[in-house]
C-alpha cells in the first residue's frame, strides 16, 4: 500500500478532500520523522512506536579489494508494532502473504 493509496483509503472511509487528507498524512510522517531525528521516540497506543536503536561499531569486509573496514556505532529508525498489532499479522497464513513482500534477508 503507498502513500497514494493510504490517501485515497482515508478519503473514502471519512468522506473528506483527498488534498487535507494528504496534508494530514504529510504532517504526521513529518511530526514522525522530525521527533525522531530529534532522538524523540513517538508511541501510538494500539499501533506500534517507532523508536531510535543504537546500532553498534562492527567490523566489516570489502572482498573486492580484501580490505577490512569498521563501522562505526551509529543510530537507526525503527518501528516496534504494538502486541496486539503483531498478534493480528501473525494469524495472516503464509501462503496468503504476497511474493514480493516476503523478507529476502
């Protein structure tokens, strides 16, 4: 689902203009991200939070030029789903979860 589609979704179910609901979800993503880059976290209550995690200095390897580098210690975004939330997803049967949004980790 993109944004466009959030949008449009919202704009059905609410019966509001598609360009305030757009403006709405614009100023929520930017509430979101700038308390973030301001190491706030932001907790939706029944949702998730999304949270700044620490991710440590590790030591890597460029094997084209059999070097090893280290990176360093920096921060991340996350989103952690709520239990009831993550309860929801987890009864979707794996056949039924598209392709193409599986995890390729």
């Amino acid at each position: 689902m993109t944004k466009a589609d959030i949008v449009n979704e919202i704009a059905r179910q609410t019966g509001i203009e598609k360009i305030t609901v757009l403006k709405t979800v614009e100023s929520f993503m930017d509430a979101v991200k700038n308390s973030m880059i301001n190491n706030q976290n932001v907790y939706l209550r029944g949702f998730g939070s999304f949270v700044v995690r620490t991710r440590a200095e590790k030591t890597a390897r460029n094997i084209s030029k059999n070097t090893t580098l280290v990176i360093p210690a920096h921060a991340i975004p996350s989103f952690k789903p709520s239990k009831s939330f993550a309860a929801k997803v987890k009864q979707i049967p794996p056949e039924q979860v598209k392709a193409d949004d599986k995890d390729v980790d």
